[in-house]
C-alpha cells in the first residue's frame, strides 16, 4: 500500500503539470479552432527563460518565475500579431502547418543559444522531502499540485468573473455572435496565445524540476500531454484538468507496476500507456469525456 499511494502522489503531481501543459492546447483551440503544434516549445522556451533570469541574472526565483510568465505572454502575443493574425480565414490545415513551422524554429533558436547541456533550473526545493505517514513525497511534488490547483483556479476565476474573460467564453461559443455584438473576436485569439505561453512557462519549470533537469528535449513532453487534452475533451478546460490527472496516474502506475506484472513487454510502455488510455476513452466517447458533441443537421 506504502508503494502505492507513493506512485499515487507522483502521479497526481506529473498529472497537474500534464493538465496545465492541456490547458494551454485548449484555450488556443476553443479561440481558433486549431491545435497548437508549437506549444511544447513555447514550454521549452519558457523554462529557458526561466533559467536565464534565475541562474544567469541572479534573479530569485519568485521573482523570475512571474517576470518570465510576462515575457513569454508578450511571446505569445507578438506570434499572433505578426503571423497568425495573417491567417484569419484561411484554411485551418495552412494554420496548423504555421505551428509545425513555429516549433521546429522556437526550438532551434533555444538550441543555438543554451546549447544541449542538461542544467539545472534553480528551483528552491531540490530533492527535499516531507513525510506524510509512511510515504515520503518530494516537496516540489507538493508545490507543483498548489500552483497548479491555483493557476487553474485564478484561470477559472478569469472567465467567470472578467469582461476579457466572458469575452473569451462567448466568442469559443459563436464567433459570427461575438462580432455581432461588439466583441473583439481577433484580440480574444491574442488573449487566447498569452495564456497559452504564460501557463506553458510553469508547467516547463515543474517539469524541469527535480529530479528532471532543463534540457531542449523537454519540448516534447508536450505530445505525451496531449492525450490529456483529447481525453478530456478538446474545447474543455476542465476536462484538460481532468485528463492530465488521468493521464499522469495512470503513466506513473503503469511504469511503477509493468516491470513486475509483466515484464516481457519491455521498459517504456509507460510511454504508450496515454496513448492506450487515450484510444480506449475515443472508442467510447469520441468527444472526450467533457467534449462537446457536435450535431449537424441535414
């Protein structure tokens, strides 16, 4: 029991990072209607942000965190301005390549500037832990399951309780509507990439955490999120929430228990486990379990 409320705990906490990392894929596409392929990287590049401000500029890390969440912001804004406030109207397929493009080039410039040395991100915790009865839990765990509680709480708060949020809700409902009645649809897209890059920043620096280290494959932890994103539901960001939490357990217990129970199928079908759960949960609910389901009629 020991061990597994141990991996339990892991689990939640990889799966709150996961849930954050799907919330960034969701805001964007209930804004526009298209997945972010560059969103691992902006995770990456946030984190990197993080590390110049904190390790190479001296900055405290509670004070680099929050000034790199407002850089990356303004990241995110500049990319809708300049490029894909271009591609309003145009074929979702040309969109979804721009992203492609963005990341393969969001990833180069982190590359040709950090290089490929793992480095240590300079978080306050380390490898300390708490004991909580007889399971010892790292104390960045703890943390990383509070800020995401909180960032999803603040996020949230955000739509229900603000006009730019409202904004945002109305114009994911019905874009022709939200125009119609004054609603600044094409600054809810630019809202929609400064949440995304501003959120992809923390979940790049728990995920870099210990006893991970910052290094230019972190990027890709984005595509084994997503499956989050797709069990949840695409356009729901509590389902995003939801479907990281299921996601992080499950990939946590299935790496913990394989080896034991079922060793013949090799070390890494924990790396396959969201996918499995992911085309388990489509075969059921193609929608995801909070998605919308979409009806046309003929």
């Amino acid at each position: 029991m020991t061990d597994f409320l141990q991996l339990l705990v892991q689990g939640v906490a990889l799966g709150a990072v996961y849930g954050l990392v799907a919330l960034g894929f969701v805001v964007i596409y209930k804004a526009t209607e298209v997945i972010n392929f560059a969103h691992g990287e902006l995770l990456l590049l946030g984190a990197y942000v993080v590390y110049a401000l904190r390790v190479e500029a001296g900055l405290p890390f509670f004070v680099a965190l929050p000034a790199a969440m407002a850089l990356m912001a303004a990241v995110g804004w500049g990319i809708e301005r300049a490029v894909l406030r271009r591609m309003v109207g145009r074929p979702t397929f040309a969109v979804v390549m721009i992203t492609i493009g963005l990341a393969i080039i969001l990833r180069e410039l982190v590359t040709a500037v950090a290089g490929y040395e793992d480095k240590a991100i300079g978080d306050p915790w380390g490898a300390s832990r708490v004991s909580l009865g007889d399971v010892q839990v790292n104390v960045v765990s703890l943390v990383t399951v509070a800020a995401v509680a909180a960032i999803v709480a603040a996020f949230f708060a955000f739509f229900r309780a603000t006009k730019a949020g409202v904004a945002m809700r109305a114009a994911a409902f019905d874009q022709e509507a939200a125009l119609a009645v004054g609603i600044p649809v094409r600054a809810v897209y630019a809202w929609s990439w400064m949440i995304a890059a501003a959120t992809a920043t923390v979940a790049g620096v728990f995920l870099a955490a210990f006893p991970a280290t910052l290094h230019p494959a972190l990027g890709f932890v984005a595509f084994r999120a997503f499956p989050a994103a797709i069990v949840g539901g695409l356009d729901s960001p509590g389902g995003a929430v939801v479907g990281g939490l299921l996601i992080g357990v499950t990939e946590v217990l299935v790496q913990g228990y394989q080896p034991q129970i079922a060793p013949w199928l090799g070390n890494n079908v924990h790396v396959v486990a969201a996918y499995v759960l992911m085309i388990l949960v489509l075969m059921v609910r193609p929608y995801g379990l909070f998605g919308t389901r979409e009806v046309e009629r003929v």
